[in-house]
C-alpha cells in the first residue's frame, strides 16, 4: 500500500496507543497529554513545509506519517523513567522503532517507504545527519527535523512566558536554575555550530541551544516560521537581560536567520 492509504489507520492506532499510558497521576498526565498534543502539530507543521515544496500526495502522507510516529517512544520513556531526558533513560528514538517494529504499525506499507519512516523516526534526534545516508532519505529527515524544532520552540516559548511558579522539570530536563551560561555553550553558538547536550550545566544552557537549533533549519518556510512566531526574541527575553553573552549569541543567530529570508 501506498502511504496515503495507510495513512488514516495509522493515525486510529496512534490514539489507541496513547490512549493505554493514561493516569490519574496529574503529572504523568500532564506529560503524555504534553507529548500528543506536540506530535499533532508537528504533523500539521511537516505539512504545511511540505505543501511550501510542492511535494506529492504520497511524499506528504510518508512525511505525516514519520511526524505521527516521530515521538512514539516517549510515552513508554517517561512510563518506565519519568524524564524525557534521553541521557538519563534511554535513546527515546531507538525506543519508538521498537515500538513501531513490535506493534507492526507499517504492515502492508510498500517496503521502501516504510524503511524511510523507520529511518526518519530513528534519526530525527541525532545531533547531525547521518553519513552515508541516500538523498531521499535526508530530505524526509530534514523536513522531520525542521517541523519538530518549530513545534518545541512553540511549546518551550510559551512555556517560558507563562509557567510562572508551575514548573515542569520534564520540559526543563531537570536543569538546575541558576544565571550561569557555559562558557562552552557560548563559544559554540558564536561560531554558527550547534550545542551538544552532553555540554549543559544549566537551564539557561538549555535556553541557549535551543536559539541555536535555527543553524539547523533547512527549508524556507521554516525560517518564515520562526521570525513570524518570533520564538528567537522569545528565547532571548527568557535569559538574563543583563548577559552580554546573550546579547552576542542573539545578534548572531539574528544575522544567521535574516540571511536566510533575504
């Protein structure tokens, strides 16, 4: 079957799926709502990208169908850890294809597209690109990629003006609050590279890589995403407003995006 058949059961067996890690735990709930809500608008977001590039019926349904599937693994991840912090659980990547080969959630779909969702849902957390992958399957990657940053900068920016004194550690990644911004976390973003995980010390470090994923935005209407949403201000003003650190890493993505909307 082509992806725009599979495409409807696919999306009945996710909210089936969703449906088991239901709790009366308010904050388990919180999260597992959290995560479907985000996994929806990544859908909506990879396709409206891909409308933006005049993709096929089927290369658009491939890319929803990679976006429904992109996060699946987390909601077994924060059952079994209660984090969403893949260096203190497990690769929650990994984990969904587990959960895709387990469940036969592809069975019937033509091999090749299937291979390509695997592929995209297996590497969209990586901190690069995969060598030695074909062209085929980086673009759906890209576009994977592209659609889940716009859609965690929308929940992470609104979270940042409005959580107040509600705090949710697993957005945070249970990063301790405190003003210091690495100096690795700094020199990094200064010059155009993206932030290692492994490198956070601090919240603000948090802050601070997710201004630089937009180095790692790949299609035009992504960057017209992120300026009309104006989730680099955002973030800024969500830093201390006295760092000289953030004011320099600010102008420098600033630069970065405009260069791309030109």
């Amino acid at each position: 079957m082509n992806p725009h058949v599979i495409l409807p059961g696919l999306k009945t067996w996710f909210e089936e799926y969703v449906l088991q890690f239901s709790s009366d735990d308010p904050i388990v709930q919180e999260n597992m709502d959290l995560k479907r809500e985000h996994t929806l608008r990544v859908c909506e977001v990879i396709v409206d990208i891909g409308r933006s590039l005049d993709l096929s019926r089927d290369d658009l349904c491939a890319a929803e169908s990679a976006a429904l599937l992109h996060d699946i693994g987390r909601f077994e991840q924060f059952k079994r850890y209660r984090t969403f912090a893949d260096y203190k659980s497990e690769d929650h990547a990994a984990l969904g294809v587990k959960v895709i080969q387990t469940n036969h959630v592809l069975r019937g779909l033509d091999p090749d597209a299937a291979s390509l969702i695997i592929r995209a849902v297996r590497y969209h957390n990586r901190a690069d690109l995969p060598a030695g992958e074909e062209e085929r399957c980086l673009f759906f990657l890209k576009l994977l990629r592209d659609a889940d940053k716009v859609d965690i900068w929308r929940v992470v920016t609104d979270y940042y003006q409005n959580a107040g004194h509600k705090r949710n550690k697993a957005i945070e990644l249970d990063l301790p609050d405190s003003p210091q911004i690495s100096d690795s976390v700094y020199k990094t973003l200064m010059n155009g590279k993206l932030v290692k995980m492994s490198d956070l010390k601090t919240l603000n470090d948090f802050k601070m890589l997710q201004i630089g994923w937009i180095y790692d935005i790949n299609f035009p209407r992504t960057f017209q995403m992120v300026r009309d949403n104006k989730y680099l201000e955002i973030l800024r003003d969500a830093l201390p407003k006295t760092s000289t650190r953030v004011a320099d890493v600010y102008e420098r993505v600033r630069a970065h995006l405009v260069s791309f909307l030109i």
